[in-house]
C-alpha cells in the first residue's frame, strides 16, 4: 500500500542494513552500503529498496507468505465441504459443517474484544491490498531512487494513470492466484489507489499477470463505499458478499483500521498491538504479511522506541582506533 508519508527518510531509517557477499568459512560482520565522496544521491539504491526488489530474500518472504496462505486456505475449504464434497455456499442454510468466521473485523471491534464477522452461505473470496502486496512498483520506485524526490501525491496520480506496463507481480502471487481460483474463490483487491483511476489499475494488475477485476465487484479503490481512505468500510462491504476466508497487506492497515487510530499512534504501542492474543491469532491463520522496507506505518520509529535503553551497548573504543 502506497502510504503518504512517501520514503520517511528511509536512507537514514535503513543505514544499518547491511549487504552481504556469500559467507566465508569464517563470516565475517556485514558491511554497511555507504556513498564515497565521489558518488552521489541516486548512485547507489536505497537499502530497503536493493532489499524489497532485489533481494533473493524478499523474494522468499514473499514467496512464503503466498504459500502459506494458499494452504491455510485450501485447508478451511476441506474442513468446510461436506460428505457430498459442497461448500456451504453451495448448500441450504444452516447444514454442516458451516464456515469458520470471516477474516474481517466486525464493526465495533477492538483489540480486546475481537469478533469477526459471520460468513452464513456466502462464496468464499481471498481479499489482497495491491501496492507492493501482489504487484511491486518497479517503475515508480525506480524514479524515486534515481531523483530522491519524495512522495509527491501528484506524481503518484500521473504514476497510477501512466505506470500500468511497468509494475512486476510479486514472486509467488501469479501462482497463487491461480491456485486459489482454481478452488472457486473470488480474488478481490483493495487498494488506496484512487476510484477515479479504475480502468488504469485494472489494468495494471491483468499486466501483472493476475487476470482480470472489475471495479466495485472485485476491485475496490480509495472513495468507494464510505468515501474513505481506511479500509473498514470497503471491508464490510467486501464481507457482505463474501466469505473472506483470508487476507494480506503490507501494512497493518490492509487488515483493520484499529491499527492506525487517529491522531500520533505510539510506536510502541502499535507494536504490542500486532502481539495482543487474539491479533496475534490471526497471522498466518487468515491474515498474512507480506514485508515492505521502503515506505508506509513501518517506518518512522526513533532511537527510544527502536532501540530499549536497557537493550543499548557501548564498545568503548572509539570508532577507527584502539581504546
């Protein structure tokens, strides 16, 4: 999900990422990608950018969460077919076995009391955030490394209008796509793209090789529903059609608003929040999370709330010579 708050400085959030050769015998400490005095801004990508687009890791991750969600979810259609091999949308109300609930937040949920809400005979549907969730935005990204511009609400609007032939899926969401179509389940994204751009993010996804939405059916933007740019709303509308056996993000806010409250949201706070019971329940059991270094809620934490006073360490030689 493409957040306003652009890169947030990721050069100096991400300077202790480090890029390793294949290791020695004897591994030696990472080395920190850092300009010479010869280079300039744009001359290297940005760490979180090398990791997240580049990187046979992020790929894995990726590749991981897809995997995972396509069994969890192939799972709950096992358990949920009866003798005959039928959903329970595919028989009369009330039979067994029934759906679980839903992977979407009642109304009125909090993280202390969380209820989701009930799937009845529903069909069953898998809901995806796009942006760097099932397509990675090579081409706008790679602006933004080469200019240093930040996020510019403005070049993101031409980006979505203008940059459908150059996004790439990510590693392992084709297949999945696939797979969980060829269970019956609706696929349906939910993007923060705008609704007045619908036709071009559309395309933009059947480009990226994961077929075709329809704007309002199984593609649903930023204004749709409630007007808003959280998600609930478009959520519970999402849910009263389908039985949303799963969803994925890349930010928590691809899952429920509960997790960006208005106004400052304590890092600290929102950290223990992905911890709490029964959200933690959910991760990897209808909720999963695809990784993103380069913008969005991630990022933004300082020293204290990065980095536990009682968890700091000193050397005690100075840096570049002996104590």
């Amino acid at each position: 999900m493409r957040a306003a708050a652009g890169l947030i400085g990721v050069a100096a959030l991400l300077a202790g990422c480090a890029t390793r050769a294949l290791p020695p015998a004897d591994p030696q400490p990472p080395s920190v990608t850092m300009l010479t005095q010869a280079q300039k801004p744009g001359d290297l990508v940005p760490p979180g950018m090398a990791y997240l687009y580049g990187s046979a890791e992020a790929a894995a991750l990726s590749e991981q969460a897809y995997n995972g969600m396509v069994a969890y979810v192939r799972g709950v259609l096992d358990k949920a077919r009866d003798a005959r091999g039928r959903l329970p949308s595919q028989r009369a109300a009330g039979t067994m076995p029934r759906w679980p609930r839903s992977a979407v937040l009642a109304p009125g949920a909090t993280a202390g009391m969380v209820d989701m809400l009930p799937c009845g005979t529903l069909p069953p549907a898998v809901v995806l955030d796009m942006d760097e969730t099932v397509v990675l935005n090579l081409g706008y990204e790679y602006n933004d490394a080469r200019t240093g511009q930040g996020y510019d609400p403005k070049r993101w609007d031409r980006w979505e209008q203008g940059g459908a032939d150059k996004v790439s899926p990510l590693p392992g969401a084709v297949a999945a796509f696939r797979a969980l179509r060829a269970l019956g389940v609706t696929m349906v994204i939910n993007t923060n793209r705008s609704a007045a751009h619908a036709a071009d993010t559309a395309r933009a996804l059947k480009n990226a090789g994961l077929g075709d939405f329809t704007h309002g059916e199984t593609l649903f933007l930023k204004g749709d529903v409630d007007g808003a740019s959280g998600k609930d709303g478009r959520r519970q509308a999402i849910a009263a059609r389908y039985c949303v056996l799963a969803m994925a993000g890349d930010q928590l806010g691809d899952f429920a608003d509960l997790f960006n409250p208005p106004g400052p949201a304590p890092a600290l706070g929102r950290r223990a929040l992905a911890s709490v019971d029964a959200i933690r329940a959910k991760w990897g059991a209808g909720w999963f999370v695809l990784p993103n270094p380069v913008y969005g809620t991630g990022l933004g934490t300082g020293w204290d709330e990065t980095f536990p006073k009682d968890r700091r360490w000193d050397d005690g030689v100075p840096a570049g010579g002996a104590k």
